[in-house]
C-alpha cells in the first residue's frame, strides 16, 4: 500500500512538473492528503458513534460487565476519546488561523 501511495505522488509530481507548474502539483498533494486526513476523520467518528450506540444499548438492557471492564468505564473512555478526536482535528486549524491572523 505504502509504494502505491508513493508511485502515486510520483506520477502526479512527475506528470505536473512535465507540464511546468510546480504550485499546482504542491496544491494537489496537499489536497490529496487533506482528504485522506477528512475520511479518516469520518471514518473515526462512525465508528465511534456506532460504539458509543452499542454500549448504550448494553448499559440499558444491564449487561455492565464487558470482558473484564465495566460498561460504565468503556462509554467514559469512548467519550475521552471522541473529544480527542475531535480536538485533534480543530486545533491545527485554530493555530493556523492564529498565526495567519497575527502576521497579518
């Protein structure tokens, strides 16, 4: 997977660079993996919401011990970790925004 990605942006780099325009091919891997970046990101938070769904139907219906850890304590680290998620996916862009607003 890792060398198909890479002849990937070879090619792209390549193909470009033939045809003169350096910006454009930089623009394109960036915008190739901002949408990694954002399926990731969409991918992550489904399957959170499909987890977090499950263990509340656990929870309700009674069934607290899961393996060896509790419902409770899964549905708390669920939510730690979706607030990560999503504070790792906001806070580049308020750093950006912030260093862009102060140079300006």
């Amino acid at each position: 997977m890792k060398k198909f990605i890479f002849l990937f942006l070879i090619f792209i780099f390549a193909f470009d660079l033939a045809q003169g325009s350096l910006d454009n091919v930089q623009t394109k891997i960036l915008n190739i993996f901002k949408n990694i970046i954002n399926f990731s990101f969409s991918v992550l938070m489904l399957a959170a919401s499909a987890l977090l769904i499950y263990l509340g139907i656990l929870y309700i219906t009674g069934q607290t011990k899961i393996g060896e850890g509790s419902t409770n304590k899964a549905i708390l680290y669920l939510i730690l970790g979706i607030v990560l998620l999503i504070t790792s996916f906001f806070i580049p862009n308020l750093i950006k925004n912030f260093i862009e607003n102060s140079i300006q």
